[in-house]
C-alpha cells in the first residue's frame, strides 16, 4: 500500500513531513534505526525543494509518497520544475567546505550516505526523486 502526503511549501510543514513518514515507517513496521535515518534523509530533501526549489512560496506544493516490499523501502518525492541533480551532484570536500567558510551544502552528502538508491526521473513539468533504502 502506498502513503501520499501533498503539503504546501512553508518550512512550517517540515514537522508534518518528518510525522507523515515517522508514523508510516512504523505502521510498515521498519526498524527504529533505519526509520529515524529515513525521516532524516527525507526531511533533508523536502527541506531543499522547499527552501530552494519553491523559496518558501506557500503557494505552491510538494507530494511525497512512502512504500514498501519485502526487502526495500521506497521514497518519492513530486515536484514541479527542473530537478537538482542530486543523483550526479558532487558536494564540496569537507577541506573545501572550511576554506570556503560554506554554511550549508551537507543535505546531498547526508541523503547518499542514508538512501542506498537515488534516482532523479525529469518530465516536461515535474519530477521525481526516487529514494530506496535497503531493509
């Protein structure tokens, strides 16, 4: 059974985001760890289409849909526009984060390092990010 959830693009929806995918992770009965890392990778991602795909544009949406076989959980993530590579995207060495003074740029480095899969499905005028992490 597939769980959707389409939520408007204000930070304040994170929270309802991280609930939506905690409460299904455990409904599908993954283990705590994993679900805790999941919620993490997920909040990360919706985080950065929210802030720098839509900036904060309450206005428009987002649609996340959680599901799950035997072995696999699966993460998507809708959204309009064109998609940030994330799947070929090569975030900066923790040596040039420092020189650089960078504040931010670690989302990337934590949903790869979380999701065993990740896979970016560009249409006409919308996309997919595809999330698998291995049970």
């Amino acid at each position: 059974m597939k769980s959707r959830l389409k939520v408007y693009c204000s930070i304040s929806n994170l929270s309802q985001i991280r609930d939506f995918v905690r409460n299904n992770l455990r409904n599908m009965e993954v283990n705590h760890r994993i679900m805790e890392q999941v919620v993490l990778a997920v909040d990360e991602a919706c985080a950065n289409a929210i802030i720098h795909q839509h900036q904060c544009d309450g206005c428009s949406h987002i649609e996340l849909t959680l599901y799950r076989n035997e072995e696999q959980l699966f993460v998507e993530l809708k959204d309009v526009g064109q998609a940030f590579p994330i799947d070929s995207y090569e975030p900066q060495t923790n040596e040039e984060r420092i020189q650089n003074h960078a504040k931010g740029g670690m989302g990337v480095l934590l949903i790869r390092s979380i999701m065993d899969f990740i896979q970016v499905d560009q249409k006409q005028d919308y996309y997919t990010f595809k999330f698998i992490k291995n049970l």
